[in-house]
C-alpha cells in the first residue's frame, strides 16, 4: 500500500472509521467498520486547468 493515498471519509456513508485491507488488484484497499464496506482508491490522472492553451 502506498502512504499517499489515504481517505478521511468512507464514500459510501462519510464515518472516518477507516482501517487498511490487503492489496486488491494492486491497489490500496480500505475497509470502513461503520457500513462494512471496503473500497480501493486509483488516481486517473489530472484535468488541465480552466482557460489552459493546450
């Protein structure tokens, strides 16, 4: 797991009470003990700017 991507708040029912999963698919999984949910985070990538010239 990598130490960047870390969440606040489960996307599911927004509680904080977020705790580390096994890797899933090479990605950092989360579990949420609040809704029993687990989810994974992947960055996409980043937008340009507003009124950027490409």
């Amino acid at each position: 797991m990598t130490s960047r991507s870390q969440p606040n708040h489960c996307p599911y029912c927004g509680d904080e009470n977020l705790w580390p999963r096994e890797a899933e698919q090479g990605l950092a999984a989360w579990e949420c003990r609040a809704c029993l949910r687990s989810f994974v985070l992947k960055m996409l990538g980043t937008i340009p700017r507003p009124g950027a010239t490409s």
